[in-house]
C-alpha cells in the first residue's frame, strides 16, 4: 500500500530496481479563486489536476516497511467466540483471504492478529459463517429456484444481513468489507428487477443467524 515518486524513494535512501515500470496517478487538489466583479466579489471553487509517476515498495530496494501493528489477543470477545467456535466447524485461520469454501465445507479467514481491529474480524467471521449454514446439511439453502442467475448475489445478501443480525446480538458494528464495493452493482441490480428480494434476503438471513445461536444453545445446554 506504499507508493512514492522517484525522488521520493531516493529521499528515503532506496533505490527504484532497474527495469521497474511506473503506475501514473493523478493527484486532484482543491483550489479557490475570486471572481471580482463590480457588483460580485465571491470564492469559487475547482480542482487542479496534476499527474505522478509513482512506483511501489514492492519496486525498490534499500527501504524497510514500518512493522504492521497486529492485533492483541486480548482483544477476543468472549461471548462471539462461544457461538462460532462452539459449532464445531471446520475453522481455518491462514492466508491473507475470508471465504467459505462450499466444496469442502471449510471457512477461511487470515490470522486473528492480522486484522485491524477486532469488529472487522468478527464481522467478516459472521459473514463467513453464514454461508456456512447453507450447506445441504444444514440448511440447505437454495436459492437458485427462486432467483435464478442472481442467486450468488442474493446469496451474499444474506450473508451480509445475516453477520449484521449476529453482530447486533454480540452489540458490535458491523465493519464494512473490502469486496462491498464490488458486490454493490449487483446487489443493486437484484433489487432493481425484483422489489421483494430483500424480503426474502432478510428472512433467509434471520433463519441463518437463528439456527446458529440455537445450535450453540442446545450444545451449552447439553
């Protein structure tokens, strides 16, 4: 995520690597100017544009990037850590990604410490554990009947109502993923052709987050 000009970096002490190509950005900064008439004297705003050649960390040699803080351990809440691990689900924590691998019935997510605060990972595990519960032997959630082609979307719908459900019982704020950006097109374009969609997203969802904390009920209760 560290990008610098040329003369940035050789600032630094480090070194651009030979053959490395630059990325071309453009920085946009906010300006005003008067407009001095005779009876019209105001501020007007507009933007300068002004173009960089700037390269990555990953291009130069010589520079050391700042530790990444990681998060404590201590940070853990008790009460989400009782519901999702007491599912006895196949929990994997590696890699630098968050999925629910449908094929294998595995969920996914980086290391606790590496995410940057404690409601992103236990917002992105909510989500994560949701698609889990569509599992045939679960709940077996089929949405391909009635939403067709827009079942993925639909279906990460539910996932996002579903960890929002959950974090709300836990008293967390749902932390905004990463991949929303890319999944709000076609989020939208569900709704656009389809006014009850969210209905039906919703209920799924409350059935999702309900058979979780049952399941973790009846197991405490055991």
């Amino acid at each position: 995520g560290e990008w610098g000009t040329l003369k940035q970096w050789n600032s630094l002490g480090a070194r651009v690597k030979r053959g490395e190509k630059s990325s071309e950005i453009v920085l946009l900064k906010k300006a005003t100017a008067s407009d001095e008439k005779e009876d019209d004297k105001t501020q007007k705003e507009f933007f300068l544009a002004r173009g960089f050649s700037v390269f990555n960390a990953a291009q130069v040699e010589g520079y050391l990037p700042a530790a990444i803080p990681q998060l404590p351990e201590t940070k853990r809440i008790a009460r989400a850590e009782r519901v999702f691990f007491g599912l006895n689900a196949d929990l994997r924590h590696a890699g630098d990604r968050a999925f629910y691998d449908h094929a294998n019935d595995f969920i996914q997510l980086p290391p606790f410490v590496n995410f940057r605060n404690v409601l992103g990972y236990y917002s992105t595990l909510a989500h994560e554990f949701i698609h889990w519960t569509g599992a045939p032997q679960r709940l077996n959630r089929d949405l391909a009947n009635r939403f067709g082609s827009s079942a993925y979307a639909i279906e990460e719908i539910v996932a996002e109502l579903g960890a929002a459900f959950l974090c709300a019982e836990f008293q967390l704020s749902v932390e905004p993923r990463r991949d929303h950006a890319s999944y709000i097109a076609s989020w939208l374009e569900v709704l656009r052709k389809d006014k009850r969609a969210i209905f039906s997203a919703a209920s799924k969802a409350q059935q999702a987050a309900d058979w979780l904390t049952a399941r973790v009920s009846e197991a405490q209760a055991a």
